[in-house]
C-alpha cells in the first residue's frame, strides 16, 4: 500500500463555537433573541437604515464584552497560532468571527469573513479604521469628515462575505481542511468543506456535535475546541517532522 501524501497545505475555518468557551455568546444567543429582537432583526443593512441606533446599540454591547479584561483567547485559539508558526507548509485562516482573539492568541493574517467588531466603515467613503470605543448616529469619518454615517466593519446579512474567492482558491489548493466551531449552516462557509474534498483535500472538523455537514468530513472530532484542538495540532506537527526525517 503506498504511503499516504504529506500534508503540505492546510486551510482552517473556524466559528463561533471557538470563541464561546473563551466567553463570548455565540451570535443569536441561547434564545435567538437580544433584548427581545432576533440578531437577523438588528445584523441587516435595511435594519441599520430603519433604526441605526438600536442596531449601533447592540454593537457596542458586544464590543463593550470583547473589551472586557476576562476575555482572552483560549487554548484552541493559541494552538492555531503555535500550528500557524511551526508548521514547515501553509496554513491558511479564515474565520466566521468577528473578535479579534485568534489575534491576540498570535496568528499572524487572519482573514475575517463577517467583518471585525474592532473596526468601523464609513458608508460614504468607505475607509475602514480602529474603534474600541462606541459608534452612533452623530458618529463622524475621520477620513472625509462626512457625519452620520459610520457603521459597524461587519458584513451583515445579504452582503457577501469577505475573502470569499482567496478562500475557495486556497481550499481547492489545500491538502487538509479543518472546521473548528462551526455550526455548518451558514453559507457560503457552509460550503468549503465540499470544495475541498472535490479537490481531493482531507477534511476534519472539531465540534460540540456534529454540524450540518459532519457527513462531508473524514473526521469527526467531539469535544470542545479548547481539548481538540491542541491535540490535533500536535499530531499534525509531529506528522510533519516524522516526514521531514523520512525526507
């Protein structure tokens, strides 16, 4: 039986399961709802043109949390950041989520699809800036000094996600692709672990419970990210020295 390839190229996509056990609820919450609205209520470009300060206001709540001294990355996140530097191939990061702990944990080139709640977007000019404080109505662009038309960097429902073509290129290149926290349901992320097994990549995923599409993967690994993850980095670095020895 010939041996199986080595693992080069690895494509990770992760989502808000990942950043739950870190302490951030994840985004519709444990009952669908934030202070009686359903989160598609108040994550629209049409719910920010009918009422942007209660879509501002459930914004700052959630950056307010992210600020938070208690919120640090956690042992999945830091894992993803060691596999990242100590990998000899590529590892590529794309995440579902809008915090900036895969950052803070480490990983260099974090490509956020839905945006980053630690930025902000002038509807007018469209430049992009830092924002750990609050957003309103009277908020002003620093960059054309236009008023009232700052919004949250988030890509809201009906917007198409960030990097969405750079990650179907990437996964059609890949050998490994692994899911961590993700729930399967949302598309187009939903997606990506069907590119990359039509390019002939592995595919793992590492969840509470089998997502949406767990029957697309070659692995299914139950538990939180926080145990899974490392583990799985250590096996894939230690799989990667045993062929650079066989090399």
């Amino acid at each position: 039986m010939p041996m199986p390839m080595p693992t080069r190229s690895i494509v990770i996509l992760t989502g808000a399961g990942i950043s739950a056990e870190s302490g951030l609820p994840t985004f519709r919450g444990a009952d669908g709802l934030w202070k009686g609205h359903r989160a598609e209520e108040v994550a629209t470009p049409e719910a920010f043109a009918r009422d942007p300060a209660l879509v501002h206001e459930f914004y700052n709540t959630r950056r307010r949390l992210l600020l938070d001294p208690g919120i640090a990355p956690n042992a999945a996140h830091l894992a993803i950041a060691r596999l990242q530097s100590e990998f000899p191939g590529e590892v590529q990061l794309f995440t579902q989520n809008v915090d900036d702990l895969h950052e803070r944990a480490g990983s260099p080139d974090v490509r956020h699809m839905h945006g980053e709640l630690l930025k902000s977007r002038c509807a007018a000019c469209g430049a992009v800036a830092e924002c750990r404080g609050d957003l309103g109505e009277e908020s002003r662009c620093a960059a054309c000094q236009a008023p009232g038309v700052m919004r949250p960097h988030i890509v809201w429902f009906g917007e198409v996600p960030f990097f969405l073509e750079e990650a179907v290129a990437m996964l059609r290149s890949a050998d490994l692709f692994i899911a961590v926290g993700t729930s399967g349901r949302v598309y187009p992320a939903a997606g990506f672990v069907r590119v990359a097994k039509a390019s002939g990549a592995r595919a793992i995923e590492v969840n509470l419970e089998e997502s949406a599409t767990a029957a697309l993967f070659d692995e299914c690994r139950i538990g939180t990210a926080s145990d899974q993850v490392p583990v799985l980095v250590e096996a894939l670095l230690a799989e990667a020295a045993a062929a650079a020895f066989g090399d």
